[in-house]
C-alpha cells in the first residue's frame, strides 16, 4: 500500500483515495479537508486530486497509469461523498454555533440583569440612609429641644435663686450643688448629642476670624476660680506666636480646649500642676502651624488604656477614677474635632506622674487686628448702661422660661413686655410705633405662629422702621444648622437655651448695637 498525501494536511479531516495497482496493491491518495461552504471550495478540491493524480512524475514510478474515465469516475466518488460528509459538518458546526451564541446572551442578559439589581439595590439603599439621616437628625434636634427647655429652668431658678438676699448657709450650699450637678448633666447632654452628630456627619467646621492669644486668655479666665478653689497651679502661656489672628472654628476649637483642661482637672489631685502652652511652630504664605500641649500631674493612665483612650465610651476602671464622673465621650469628641481640623492630637502619660495631650494644627492666616485694650469691671459696666430703659419685647409660650428670660432681662436694664406666641408677638409689633421696641427676643417651638413664620411676617410689614427691628432667637435649637436656619429667615442672631449670661450679653449687644 502506497499513500500519496495532498498539498494540505493540517486540516481535521482527512480523505484517502484508493487506486488498484498493478499486480494487486493499493494506492491510496490522501486528501487533507477543510470547512468547505460554497463550491469554490470544491473546485479546489478537484485541483488538488487533479494535481496528486495526474502528477505522472510520482505515479508512473508506481506503475500507475490512469486514463480520463477512470479520473472521472474517482472525482465523481470523491465529490459526493466529501460533500456529504462536509455538509453534516458545516450542519453541526452551525448547531454549535447557535446554542453558543445562545448561551453567551443568556450569560449576558443575567450579567445585565445582575448589575441592574445591584444598582437597584445601592439606590435603595442610599435612599434607606438618607431616610435613617434625615429621621436621626429630627430625633437629635427634638431630643436636644425638649431636654434643654427643662435644664433651662432648672439652670434658671437655681441661677435667680442664688441671688435672694437673706438666704440660710445651707440654702446657699444646696442651691450651688444644684447647679454644679445640672451644669454636669447639660455637659454630658452636650456630649451625647455630639458624638451622635458626629458619628453622623453632621457637623460641619464655621471658621471665622479669631486670636488665638485672646482664645488662650479666656480659657484661662474660665478656669482660673475651679483651679484656685482645688488648689492647682494652674498657667496658661502663648509662646513665639507671630500670627496671632488665623481662620478657625473658635468655638469647636474652645470644646477642644475645655474638654482637655476639663479632663486635667478632674484627675489631677490637690496641689498638682496643670499647664496649657500654644507655640506657634512656623508658617507659609497662607498657613501657620502651631503646637497645643495640655499637662497635668494627675494620676496618669495606663499603657492599655491609653492606646484607646481616644474611642467612644471608653474610662479607665481603677478604684481611684470610678467616683469621678463622665461619659467616657469628651476624647472621643475632641480627637473628631481635631480630625475635622486636619490636626492630630496624640498623648504621652505615666501612671503616678500624670498625663500630656499633644495637638499640632494648622489655621488659614488672616490679617491682624488692633486689639483694644479695656478693663474687664468697665466692660460690664458698659454693657449694663448699654440695656437701660431699652424695651425688648418676649415672644415666649413656655411660662416658665418666659418668667426666667423675663427676670433676667429686666436684671440687666431692659424694660420687658411679653407675647405668648409668634402671632401675638407679629401683631404686637405692627401696633408698635416705630423705635418703641429696641428688639424682639423670639422662641422658635410656639403654638398658633412660630418663630421662623412671625420673623417673615415683621420682615414684611410695610413700615420699614418696624420691618428692620432687630431679632434674636432664643430657643432650644441650638444645633449649628438651627443657627444657619435662623439667619437665613432674617433674624439677627441666635441665643441657646439654657440661658448663659455672658453669651446673651454678648449676643444682645451686638444685635442691639
């Protein structure tokens, strides 16, 4: 047997020709297939047996001497059945492909449909978020409403009734404790709400002017008499500060100051030493650094505890903290405020020997401002001469707190007249002559009309003397987005409940002036 091979033979399927040789031998001529579909493809075909059979130089070696019908009738043979055979292949070959292509769309439609679901799903659940936010913050605020408004009249009372001449020794003492514990439980109030807000992202830095050397004086000032009355020595320093006024959150940046000096002075034992220096540690064309170190001698803490000092909820549990009270919340607060800062705050401390915390910031620089020099007694002086015979009108439904803001106020000069809610205090003022009420102290929660709506309608009333009268919210809303709020519906400025004195001094006087 002989085998003569085709010109191609890479293809899968392979064809041999049988010839019968002289003297009884087989010639087999070998035809490499490939996926014919039209009838070029079999010309070529024909061509290649052609070319193999009629290559007399290969055959006639073998003997082989074939004459045109014998070609004729091979070429038929050959013909039908590689196009049977071709035919069922190119068949099959399109069966494959169909349920193929089938397949990969049905992989595709369930691809598809698995990225919609999942877009669908994250929607759905940014959607669920944005619902938790929004229903949290309404809980916050109304949380902070209704436990401010009894804590005010609790402040309140206790505040007045210090003041009665008279007043027994024992009186005296019990009023004080009254006060130190509700200034404790607003204080942890405070911190409560805070962290929730934080924990949510709703709080948001409010830079504004500030000097730094000033800020430091007052946290002295703050302190001084609690320090005194333990007995610690207790100093405040600004060192090598060149940029005095910088851009800053004064007020989250006072919470940081408070809650470390706090801190101090709650674990630091009589006649310990408690120091807070800020050191300016350079500067660029827009930013200076600075270094705030707050040490105590106190009882120190922990190497463990220390490592987590800054997480939420947590105290130390020795028998020498467990009298000292606290929410475990104020690190917590000042490391996120610190954070919102850029800053970082890290602690160095040693059981026994007491405790260092370390922040390094920096503030935006502003331009320097002259600062006035003048004497605290004539600053207080100023400011009672300033509410003399001045009327202010007090729009509040709560009697209580309307009776404290009433007494207050008239403390400090004020002649008062009062309105129990936002539509008699509108229509109180449109009867008004204009320049008969200096200002227009508002509560915000009132039945009948509100604060925010009775702002809008004395804005527009069309007298514009009467429309320009200055308000000041005094109310229980006291989150930054409740003061926002406040000023974007045309009141002057935002007094928080419980009432601080200095605060509302303060506030008034700059709206009044």
């Amino acid at each position: 047997m002989f085998v003569i091979k085709g010109i191609n033979s890479t293809i899968d399927k392979n064809i041999q020709i049988p010839f019968i040789l002289s003297g009884g031998c087989k010639l087999y001529v070998q035809l490499a297939a490939e996926p014919f579909t039209n009838d070029s493809h079999f010309d070529l075909i024909d061509k290649r047996l052609e070319f193999c059979i009629f290559n007399t130089t290969k055959l006639r070696s073998f003997g082989v001497v074939m004459d045109f019908q014998q070609w004729q009738e091979y070429r038929d043979f050959f013909s039908n059945e590689i196009r049977v055979d071709l035919i069922a292949t190119l068949n099959r070959n399109m069966v494959l492909f169909f349920f193929m292509t089938l397949i990969v769309m049905l992989i595709l439609f369930m691809v598809f449909r698995l990225i919609l679901n999942r877009e669908r799903e994250t929607e759905w659940k940014k959607l669920e978020a944005e619902r938790s936010t929004r229903a949290k913050s309404t809980f916050l605020s109304n949380m902070s409403h209704d436990i401010r408004t009894p804590m005010n009249a609790i402040i309140g009372y206790t505040m007045l009734a210090r003041k009665e001449e008279n007043m027994s020794p024992n009186t005296a003492e019990y009023l004080t404790k009254i006060e130190t514990s509700s200034q404790h439980l607003l204080a942890l109030i405070n911190d409560v709400l805070d962290m929730s807000r934080i924990e949510s992202g709703k709080i948001e830095l409010e830079p504004k002017k500030t000097n730094l050397v000033k800020t430091m004086n007052e946290v002295h000032d703050m302190f001084l008499t609690q320090m005194e009355t333990k007995g610690l020595h207790y100093t405040v320093s600004a060192v090598d500060i060149t940029n005095k006024t910088v851009m800053c959150d004064v007020s989250r940046l006072n919470r940081i100051l408070l809650n470390l000096v706090s801190n101090a002075y709650k674990f630091t034992p009589q006649g310990g030493n408690i120091s807070v220096t800020l050191r300016q540690t350079g500067a660029d064309a827009e930013i200076g650094f600075y270094e705030l170190r707050v040490k105590d001698t106190g009882m120190g803490m922990s190497r463990e505890f220390a490592a987590r000092v800054f997480e939420a909820y947590e105290r130390e549990r020795t028998t020498a903290v467990d009298n000292i009270q606290g929410t475990g919340l104020g690190m917590a607060i000042t490391k996120s405020l610190i954070n919102l800062m850029g800053g970082t705050i890290a602690v160095e401390t040693e059981q026994g020997k007491g405790t260092e915390f370390i922040i390094r910031v920096g503030f935006p620089l502003a331009e320097e401002e002259p600062e006035a020099e003048t004497d605290d007694d004539s600053k207080v002086a100023k400011q009672q001469a300033d509410f003399r015979n001045k009327r202010m009108l007090l729009v509040e439904d709560n009697v209580i707190n309307r009776e404290i803001a009433q007494m207050i106020l008239m403390e400090l000069g004020f002649k008062v007249e009062t309105a129990e809610d936002g539509k008699i205090g509108l229509d109180k003022v449109a009867a008004s002559a204009p320049g008969y009420y200096d200002g227009v102290l508002m509560d915000i929660q009132m039945p009948v009309m509100n604060g925010y709506e009775s702002t809008k309608a004395i804005r527009a009333l069309p007298d514009p003397e009467l429309s320009r009268i200055p308000i000041i919210a005094m109310t229980a809303n006291a989150f930054a987005e409740d003061i926002q709020h406040v000023l974007d519906v045309g009141m002057n400025g935002h007094i928080a409940k419980p009432i601080n004195i200095p605060d509302m001094v303060a506030t008034l006087r700059e709206c009044l002036k």
